[in-house]
C-alpha cells in the first residue's frame, strides 16, 4: 500500500541561466528611461539551484551559519570579491575559509617531481578534512585550519588558524563546487568569470612574487595543468552556481547586487531557523528582479498584474509541493512502466477577499477543477477586526486548504481567517498560507499561534511602519492588481 510522502524536496522552482534583463515584458511601449528599466545594465546573471540536498539544506530548521560558496578559476579574482562581500557585510560575524588550506601535503617523492604534479586536480585537495571542518563549523564549534606552505608545498605540522563559529561562512576555491557533498553544505553558490587572459597575467604576477617561481614554470604548469583542469573541472561547475559575477572584482555593480541579495537571504535565514514552518521560495535574481518591478510605484498597471501573475504562480507551485502525495506506476506509450506520484486530491484554496482573489487564477492553472472558498474581513471591527462573509466547501473539513492572501503585515487578519478555519474542522497542520511579501511581525504572530501550519512566502520584508504597513513593501496590492488604486 502507498504511503503518503512528503514534496517538499521537490518544491523549488527552477530556471535556465538568464540575464536579469530578461525579466521585462516585452512591450513597445517600455520607457528605456524608467525606473524599472535599470534592471538592463544589471551587471550579474543567476543559474538554478541543481542540487537536491541544497535544497534540502536550505529547508532545514538547524540553527545553522549561512554559507555562501565562492568559485571559478585561478587567479579569477574570488579572494578580492570575497574580502569586498566581508567588507561590506561588517555587521554580521563573517569568516573566510580557503580551499587551499586544504592541499594533500606532497610526498618525498611528488617533490622532487614538483613540476609534474597537478595541484588543480581535484586528488590534490583533502575533502574530506574540509568536509569535517565545515561540518563542527556549521554545528557551532571552533576549527583549526591548517596552513600551507606554497613554496614546500606541504602543510605547517605544528601550525593552525583557528577559525571561530560565525553567522556566515564564505567557503573560496577553484573546485568548491566540484564535489556535491561540499555543494550540499552551501546556501548561496557564487561563480567569478573572468577572462583566460586577465586570469593568467594575475597568475604569473602572483606565483612570481609570492610563491617564488619563475615565470617559466608558471607558464609551463599553466598550459599542462591549469587551463586543461579549468576546462574538466572548473568552468563544469559554473552551472551550479546561483549567481555569476563577470570581471570578478573589477564588477563594483555585480557586488553591490549581491551583498543586497545576501542580507536579503541572512534575514529569511534567521526567521527560518527560528520557525521551521516557514518556506521561503528560492530565491534568485529573476525573482528579485521581479519583486524590483511590483514594487516601483511607476510600473502600469497590467505590467504589475503580468509579473505578480508569474510570482504568485511560483509561490503557489512551491506551495502544492508541500502536500502529501501517493505513489503511483504508469505505462509509458513505449510499454515501459513509470514510478510516479499521484497529486493530493481533498485540496480546495481559500482566499481573504479581496486581494487574496488576485491568486485564484493562478491555483486554478496549476489544479483543474480546484474548489475555491472566500473570507471577508472588516478591519474596524472588534479588535480592529471583524469577520463580514465567509461561504467555504461543505465538505472543507476533509480537505487540505491553501489560504490566500498577497501580503502578510501585522498577521491579524489571517490568525482570523485560520481560526475560522479550524472551528470548521480543518486540522492545523493541513493549512497552508501563501504569499508574496511577510513582515517579520507577522510571520512571529501567526507561526506562535498556529506551530503546525505552513507559510510559503516569496520575500520577507524588512519590518511593519507607525501605520502597520510592510516596508519596503509594495503598497495596496488589491488596489494595484485590479486598477482601483486611484
């Protein structure tokens, strides 16, 4: 007999490497000149999260550091971007561990033949040791690192860098990205691209005067190991990374863009660890992108139903990948058979009118036939809230309910609609509330109150105003969604 499972592995949505350009709609009537426009000369471009356990990680309630992995290849300018990242994340704990640290120590015999031993094969490194060392640092606990001697080539016996557990962790190397174990440990995987030839002359400048080597053993080691292992190795990983930064250190733009994206992702981290009830939507540039569009007061208002559209579609797929589902066996066309999994059927969606209506469409596109219930909440009511109308399925109580609603502020208005909810027999735990934005405030509101239902969000704002409106936020969705605004 099939046992229901979870999807929540699976939930993430995903997308092919793109310029954040290619967010805009296409249209003969865009303004060049307009504010969201700007998203055009964005200097940086994402790739999908490819990996199963990172998603995984990412879902994880451990109170746990945020890693961020940093590769690409020699001399590409990661250490730069790395330190520029630190520099600008001064108000959070950052600590910086190098691959190179980890370097096998050569034998008698490898060092007399030094210039025949690949040192950008991956054999060369000791993953495991680093897969130790990033294990007890993400648990909390201090690590020695060892140090490597360049120019022995063999690490210091009796000498260690001590490195303190922190809020974040940058993990920086040429093949970081190489071993999915490694990978699996990594929340945000960055990828420097810079020039063969900009990375060679760094090489030379580098290994020349801080290495001691002459530059013909650099050149000789550079055409027989170092671009073919970039070739096998390095530039492969590229397609694992999340964000990618052309011109490394030199991209001052990419930088700024990428800082912004990790304070981002640091303040739904903290919240997640605090709930594990809550789900962040992977994030990626495409979907900042789309939110810099929704929120610029200038956009027209079918572009603001076009891209919240395409949002509140990802948040609702995320969402259906969080109920229980069968398994099921097909038979293909060609007499082959098919181990699958059959949707969850008792599911209905129930929106807080009105803004909560500007999701229907969407849970409608993705479930065929779907029941759909509505709440209507007055504001100034009892405790500035007051249930007007509510007309639900008959048979709700059997169901698995997606609560709908765009924006979560002060959380009071959904506590309302969940307890009405519950009095209609709908056990807690199969309630799920989507949306595009959360306050903090009111994330700690609903998740105290209801531990056992699930929010899946799409971005979590920075706080509530004097006047309990989301900020940055984006306004009064319903009143921009369905042109009412003026």
């Amino acid at each position: 007999m099939a046992a229901e499972k979870s999807m929540e592995a699976a939930s993430g949505p995903h997308f092919s490497g793109l310029r954040i350009d290619s967010l805009r709609r296409p249209s003969s009537s865009s303004n060049p000149s307009s504010p969201s426009s700007a998203l055009a000369s964005s200097a940086a471009y994402f790739t999908p999260f490819a990996d199963a356990a990172a998603a995984a990680a990412a879902a994880e309630p451990l109170k746990q550091p945020f890693v961020i992995g940093v590769s690409g290849g020699t001399a590409s300018g990661k250490t730069t971007v790395c330190d520029m990242i630190i520099q600008q994340l001064h108000d959070h704990r950052v600590v910086l561990v190098n691959q190179d640290s980890f370097y096998r120590g050569l034998t008698a015999e490898e060092s007399e033949r030094v210039n025949d031993y690949n040192f950008d094969h991956p054999d060369a490194f000791d993953t495991e040791q680093l897969l130790i060392c990033m294990g007890e640092l993400k648990s909390g606990q201090s690590v020695n690192i060892p140090i490597y001697d360049f120019k022995n080539h063999r690490r210091c016996s009796e000498s260690f860098r001590k490195v303190n557990a922190s809020d974040v962790i940058i993990l920086e190397g040429i093949l970081v990205f190489h071993d999915q174990r490694v990978r699996s440990l990594m929340d945000m995987k960055i990828f420097v691209d810079t020039d063969a030839d900009v990375r060679l002359a760094r090489r030379i400048r580098r290994d020349t005067v801080e290495r001691g080597r002459d530059v013909n053993s650099v050149l000789e080691q550079y055409g027989r190991f170092v671009k073919p292992a970039f070739d096998d190795f390095v530039l492969p990983s590229k397609k694992y990374a999340d964000v990618i930064i052309p011109r490394g250190g030199d991209n001052h733009v990419a930088i700024d863009l990428i800082v912004q994206h990790i304070r981002t992702k640091l303040g739904q981290h903290d919240l997640c660890k605090i709930f594990p009830n809550v789900y962040v939507i992977q994030s990626t540039f495409q979907i900042r992108g789309m939110h810099t569009l929704i929120r610029d007061r200038d956009i027209t208002t079918p572009d603001f139903v076009f891209y919240s559209d395409r949002l509140i579609r990802l948040v609702v797929e995320h969402g259906l990948g969080h109920l229980p589902f069968t398994e099921k066996q097909v038979v293909t066309p060609t007499g082959s058979v098919y181990s699958g999994v059959d949707f969850c059927k008792k599911l209905c969606g129930v929106s807080i009118i009105r803004s909560g209506e500007s999701m229907e469409n969407a849970l409608r596109a993705c479930c065929k036939g779907i029941k759909i219930g509505k709440i209507l909440i007055h504001r100034d009511g009892d405790n500035g809230k007051q249930l007007i109308y509510e007309k639900l399925p008959k048979d709700i109580r059997e169901r698995h309910v997606l609560l709908l609603d765009p924006v979560l502020a002060t959380g009071n208005s959904v506590n309302q609609a969940i307890d009405l909810l519950i009095r209609k027999g709908v056990p807690e735990d199969r309630i799920i509330f989507l949306n595009l934005i959360s306050a903090p405030e009111g994330i700690h509101c609903v998740c105290k109150r209801f531990p056992s239902l699930k929010i899946v969000t799409s971005e979590i704002d920075a706080a509530l105003n004097e006047e309990f409106r989301v900020i940055p936020g984006l306004g009064e969705f319903g009143d921009r969604y369905f042109g009412t605004d003026n």
